[in-house]
C-alpha cells in the first residue's frame, strides 16, 4: 500500500473515530483509533490493574488477624474480589495490543505505577476499615464515572467492578461503626485510622488539573467523564457528612461548609509527600513491588503449566477433529 493511501486510511479512521466519541459509541479493540489513545488507555488500564492487585497486600496482611472468624471470612472474599478485579483489567488491557507479561514488566521494572495509597502501612484492625471507607470510597468516585469511558472493554469491566466496590466500601463503613461504638480505645483506633488514611486517599485522585498532563486530552476522548479536582471536591463532600455518623473528625481544620459554593472547602494536600509516594519513596514502595515480584517468580511453574496443559488440551481437539 503506498504512503499516501496509508494516510488517507489513516484519515477517514481518524473521522470515524471522532464521531463515535461525539456520539457516545465505545471504541472497541479493532476499531481504528489514534495511537497516543491507545497508549493513554494502555496506561491508565495497566495502572488500575496493578493498583487492585497491590491493593491485596495491605489487606491481606490482616486476614490471618482479624477479629474474628466472621471478619477472616468476609476480608477473604474481599481480597478475593480484588484479585478478580485484577484479572478483568488484565484482560482489558490486552485487548489494546498489549500482552499481560509487557504490564506486569513494567510494573516490576518501575515504568509503571499503581494507585500512591497502597505504598502506606495497615497498623491496625480500624485501617480495614478506614481503607474500605475512604480508600475504596475514593475509588468508587472514580470508577462510576469510568463505566461510561469511551473505550468498551474497560467500561463494561467497570459495570462489576463497581459493584463490588460498593459493598467493600459499605463493609468497611461498618467495621469504623462499630469501633466508633465501642471502647474508649477502640474510638482512639477508629479516629487515629481516619487521620492517617484521610490526606492519602484525597491524593488518589492525582495532582491538581493545572499540573495534571493527561486529564485534558482524556476528557477530549471521554476516557475520562470529571476532573481529578471535581472527583476530589465530591469525595471531601461526600465524606464530610458520613463522618458525622460515626462521630469521629476529618483532621482538616479548614474544612468547612461554604454556602455560596455549595461544596465544603478543605485544606491544601501535602503534595511533596505525594509526589515522594509517587516516585518510590513511600513507607511501603519496597516492600510492596519486592512482594508483587516474589510471588511472579514463585508463580512461574503455575504459568508453565497451565500453558502446557492448554496446548495439550488443543493438540487432543485438533486430532479428535
């Protein structure tokens, strides 16, 4: 095909493709669809997948804790759920042209990130609680506006994923509920858990619009549907009431109603220890990629396997044929 075929294909794909975002119709894998797109969802895919499967690690580390056999089993099904999650965004990604080891490298490597929440330590039974309420609360702000994102695969993954996000924040709601309820001590733990997790998670939403490189041309595509700073201001308002019910603070002292905005103002993130998190220095950055490459490697024989048995499997079809 000559150069300038190539460009006039390239062309009428470009037209075709501007017109089903204008008219909100998903892009699907073999559609055409310009190249920085697909590197931008690859990105943004690839992130949320591997923030969900680090995200087992925190939580994981108090299954074998927990306060009992009722929590061990419903933390279980949760870190379970988050592995599902994992997988579903996995799948996604490769639609995109990408394989599942290419992602996993990258993470491994550094050259991709996941969400900056899940590099901070669970010190106790209450940071279950504070991460399914504000950690997984964070998510679900994000992630219903990503069940209408232009590009199929990843919206129709999203409609589960938030489900379930829905019921582990609601599960994590309760757990802070019947601190909050309990001992002088266990008040103390609940209140100490939402100090340490309340500015990380307001930093999920990622920097400021002003600073933010991405977040213009994915509101142009709608892989994106709000801002981070949107997203951030509904999260602090959503928040600021349901604190009221467990009769615990939010440690911001600036946050307070605003009649004329109709929002509650809040305080100004730390965003050196953001941007610290961000590039490998957090409390727990080591120790989580360190975790997510061991059990890569351990898993090695799992993978070998399973692709020997699914090659055998289409030999014995292709001569039963």
């Amino acid at each position: 095909m000559q150069t300038h075929d190539l460009v006039q294909k390239d062309s009428f794909g470009e037209k075709i493709f501007e017109q089903k975002i204008d008219n909100e119709i998903k892009i699907e894998p073999k559609d055409w669809m310009p190249e920085a797109y697909r590197k931008t969802n690859i990105r943004q895919v690839s992130q949320h997948a591997h923030s969900e499967i680090v995200g087992m690690l925190p939580e994981g580390a108090w299954i074998s804790r927990a306060p009992s056999l009722k929590r061990k089993a419903i933390l279980i099904a949760k870190v379970q759920d988050e592995a599902g999650h994992g997988l579903y965004l996995y799948s996604a990604c490769e639609t995109l042209g990408i394989t599942r080891e290419e992602t996993i490298n990258d993470l491994h490597s550094g050259k991709a990130k996941y969400s900056s929440i899940f590099n901070y330590p669970t010190k106790t039974w209450a940071d279950i609680g504070a991460i399914g309420w504000l950690v997984d609360g964070a998510a679900i702000m994000n992630q219903v506006m990503l069940t209408r994102t232009s590009y199929g695969p990843y919206a129709r993954a999203m409609v589960r994923i938030c489900k379930e996000e829905s019921f582990h924040q609601r599960q994590g709601f309760e757990i802070l509920l019947m601190l909050s309820k309990g001992t002088d001590e266990q008040k103390a733990m609940c209140q100490d858990a939402i100090d340490r997790w309340w500015w990380p998670s307001l930093m999920m939403f990622g920097p400021h619009d002003s600073e933010s490189t991405n977040s213009e041309q994915s509101m142009k595509w709608k892989i994106k549907r709000k801002t981070n700073d949107e997203l951030r201001q509904n999260f602090v308002d959503m928040c600021a009431e349901q604190v009221k019910v467990l009769g615990m603070k939010i440690p911001d002292d600036k946050l307070k109603w605003n009649e004329q905005r109709m929002h509650y103002d809040f305080g100004e993130i730390n965003w050196d220890e953001f941007w610290n998190v961000v590039k490998g220095n957090g409390p727990c950055n080591k120790e989580r990629l360190d975790a997510r490459k061991k059990a890569w490697e351990e898993g090695e024989w799992v993978r070998e396997a399973a692709a020997a048995f699914a090659e055998k499997r289409k030999t014995k079809q292709q001569t039963a044929a």
